[in-house]
C-alpha cells in the first residue's frame, strides 16, 4: 500500500536527520523524492488489484481513491520541485519534509476512508502537518499569525463535523457509511434531524476545501505561508477533501443514480447548489479587490471550491467525474500560477501584482506561461479549465439547475477581470527603468514545461483524461479497466 510505504519513508527521513550531520538539503529532497516515486509506482501497481476493504472495512482501496492518490503523489512531486527553487525553505529540511509526507499520508486515508471515524482521523492527520507547514517560518510573524489563525478555524471546524458524525451514529447506530446509506434508504430515520446532522459534518468537509461560510482561514493562511506549502495546499487537500465529500454523500446520502431527494426529502441537493453559488460569487468578487497575488489565488482558490462543489449538488455519476477532472486540471493550472510567482518574487522579492509591470518584456516565457495558466484558470478555450468547467456546468444542466450553471458562466466572467488585470500589468504597463531580465535556472524552466503542458494538451486531446475519470467515477467498479486505461 502506498500507505506503507509513506509511513517508512517518513521513518527513514527522521532516522537519517538523527544520524547525518551537516548540510542535508539535497539528501532529504533526495529522499522525499525517492519515497514519492516509490508511493506513485504502488499506486499504479494497485490498480490491477480488485477493489477490497481494508482495516475491517474502515479504508476501501478502489479506483475512485486510487485516482485521488495519484493527485496527490503528483501534486507532491511538483511541490519538493518548488523548494528547491524558493528561498521560503531554507532550514531544518529534514522535519519540513517529514511532516509534508504526513499530510500526504493523511491524503491518502482520506481519499479512502469510508468509515466516520477514519474520516476524522484522516482529516486531522491533514490539518494537523498543515499547521506546522503554515508556521515553518518562524520568523515571520505574517507566518505565525497565519498558523494560529489556521489552528483556532481547524479546531473549531473540526469539533462541529464530530458533533454532526456523533449525531449520525445516534440516528443509525454504525459509522460505516455503507451502513449508514442502506439504513437511511429504510426511511425510518427523521429528514429534520439527518439533515441537522449531515449539515453539521459538512462544516469539517467545508473547512477542508474552503467553501463558504467555512473559507475565512484561507486567505490569510495562503497569503502567510511559504510559496511552495501554499501551492500544496491549494491542491492536494482540496482535491481529497472533495473525495471525502463524495464518498460521505454519495455512499451514505445518496443512492448514487441521482435520487438524493429519495433520502434526503429534497433538501440536500438545493443546499449544496447555494453552498456552491455563494462560495464561487464570494471568492471571484472579493478577489477583484486584491493587490497582492497571493491573496488574489487565495480567494481564487476559493471560487474554484464553488465550481468543485456544482459536481456534488445532484449526487450523480456525471457529476462525480466532473469533479475528478477539474481537480486533474486543477493541479496543472494552479501549481503553475504558483511557480511563476515563486520565480518573479526570487528575483523581485514581492508578490505584489505592482511589480510585474514590464514582465512580459523583462521574462517572456514566464509571462506568456502566466497567461495560459490565468487563461485556464478562467476557463477560456482551448484550454484544459475550459473542458473542466464544461463537465462541472454540464453536470449541473442535466440535473435541471439551469440556474446554477448561469451562476458559474457569470463568475467566470468576473474572474477574467481580476485574472486579465494580471496579464495587463505584465505587457501594457512600463517596467521599471533599473530593473533587468529575470534569470530563470533550467530546472524551473523545465517544471513549467511540464505543468504548462498539461495545461494546453488536456485543453485539445482530454480524451485519456476523461477516460480515466469515467472509469474510475464508481466505487465498485473493478480495477482491471482503469488499468486498461492507464496502460494506454
């Protein structure tokens, strides 16, 4: 299990930093590396296992948490690739990456977990690294506001999901989702308390990936933690959160063919369509007024909660592979965006949108990179956003919330002004006289290659992509045809 395999090499690193004296820069990335190829080949190795439980029934190992797995261990790859180009990571190498593999581990649960108390546990395994990763500069008092800040939302959250998985057990008397969706299908639990209970268990899902009213930690967090530990989490822990939401409402709420109002007396589904409305219309609108470009992605961030979330509202099938591919897509364009602000600010020393007046003269490849990433962000074809919020709005129109589609095509609109603002700044603005060319090292030429890559190919040829995602959408279906798909 890929599991097992962070778990030992979190033990190696720890070990090693205890044993090697000196500069360790190179042998603990070097490591990291090596621990997160190994987790990426037992993942790929797995999907020609069929879907078992694990941990007497607490994990499942299926190809729906096989996929999110992968976006982690991808994700994480490109991360470490970061640090080695931002100065943000500059001491005590050995503890950094040994609780960034933590959150990692504590990814992968949750992508499996099908069992309330696994959930929680795997949720905290997440949070509690991600506070420590937030706070890494001590130094820097915006690190540790944003640390402390990040530790007083996550606990409050996480104790109000607890009271919610605590009223769901009283109602069914298990904590095994499966269970929980075939009990709730007798119709003998309350509408009025499930919903009170469900509600409640989202504040925790909520917190995870940002959606209002549960996003106020994000912008301060994203804006005071290193660059490379901000990227990280604007992906991986949003890509797996949306999992865990899911798994929870699909397997439990729902009977997964769309039917929520079955279970849930109608109710659930209108909910979620508001949740993601407000969250997508708040992050867009408040990142208009934003300066700093940090900021700007933090509450773009949290716009992209909103569209994630239009995959959830008619508990379908559709929807679910809609979210699987814009998190895929997600990945390219977002970790992109981050790169070029780490390069700019290594030379520059700001994240300001202010000092990227000239830049498409002084970096052109980094400007014209920025472009098609801000481009993708948007939405605008041919760009691989664009097919991604094809599927989310697609998902929505078929379930009959033509509305909520209308909402997404609107605030996708808003975004291209603050996103443009970006690209105006950098070829219409006059740089600064004594500013010269920024230096860009081979390797961070070569990482943007790549993430702009799959920025542009997934956005022209996204059939493996979406191959993938449809196959992998159900949780019971076997393993042998995804890996049919990979092998492609």
């Amino acid at each position: 299990m890929p599991e097992i395999v962070l778990t030992l090499g979190i033990l190696v690193i720890v070990t090693v930093d205890l044993i090697v004296s000196g500069d360790k820069k190179s042998l603990m990335t070097g490591l990291t590396v090596v621990t997160l190829v190994a987790a990426l080949v037992s993942i790929v190795q797995l999907y020609d296992q069929p879907p078992q439980s694990l941990f007497v029934g607490m994990l499942s190992l299926d190809p729906f948490s096989l996929f999110f797995k992968l976006l982690v261990v991808v994700t994480a790859l490109v991360v470490v690739a970061f640090g080695l180009q931002s100065s943000d990571i500059d001491h005590k190498f050995a503890e950094f990456y040994a609780v960034f593999l933590c959150v990692g581990l504590g990814g992968f649960l949750m992508a499996s977990a099908t069992n309330l108390l696994m959930m929680y546990l795997a949720l905290e395994l997440v949070s509690i690294p991600s506070f420590i990763l937030v706070g890494y500069q001590k130094h820097v008092r915006r690190s540790n506001e944003a640390s402390l800040k990040y530790v007083v939302y996550g606990g409050v959250s996480s104790g109000i999901m607890l009271y919610g998985f605590s009223l769901l057990y009283g109602l069914t008397g298990t904590l095994d989702v499966h269970e929980i969706g075939a009990r709730l299908a007798s119709g003998e639990v309350p509408h009025t308390t499930l919903f009170i209970a469900a509600t409640l268990a989202m504040a925790g899902f909520g917190y995870k990936v940002a959606s209002v009213p549960f996003h106020f930690w994000c912008p301060d967090v994203y804006h005071g933690a290193p660059t490379p530990v901000t990227a990280f989490l604007s992906v991986a822990p949003k890509a797996v959160g949306f999992a865990m939401i899911a798994r929870f409402f699909y397997l439990g709420l729902s009977s997964f063919d769309g039917m929520a109002g079955e279970v849930l007396g109608g109710q659930w589904p209108e909910l979620l369509a508001v949740i993601a409305a407000a969250t997508m219309t708040l992050g867009n609108l408040t990142a208009i007024w934003q300066n700093n470009l940090k900021r700007l992605l933090a509450y773009s961030s949290i716009a992209h909660a909103g569209y994630m979330m239009m995959g959830v509202v008619m508990l379908s099938p559709a929807g679910l592979q809609a979210i699987m591919f814009y998190t895929a897509v997600y990945l390219f364009m977002n970790l992109g965006a981050f790169l070029v602000i780490i390069l700019i600010a290594e030379q520059t020393g700001s994240e300001e949108i202010s000092e990227y007046r000239g830049m498409g003269w002084r970096a052109p490849f980094l400007s014209a990179a920025m472009t098609v990433f801000l481009a993708s962000l948007t939405g605008l074809p041919p760009t691989a956003g664009f097919i991604g919020k094809v599927y989310l709005f697609a998902s929505v129109v078929e379930g009959g919330l033509w509305w909520l589609a209308v909402v997404g095509v609107l605030n996708s609109a808003v975004s291209l002004y603050y996103y443009w603002r970006i690209v105006r700044t950098m070829y219409l603005d006059d740089p600064d006289p004594d500013a010269g060319p920024v230096m860009v090292p081979t390797f961070a030429n070569a990482t943007l290659i790549v993430l702009l890559a799959g920025t542009v190919i997934f956005g022209v040829y996204f059939t493996p992509l979406a191959d993938l995602t449809a196959a992998s959408n159900s949780f019971h279906l076997p393993a042998s045809e995804v890996a049919q798909i990979l092998a492609k």
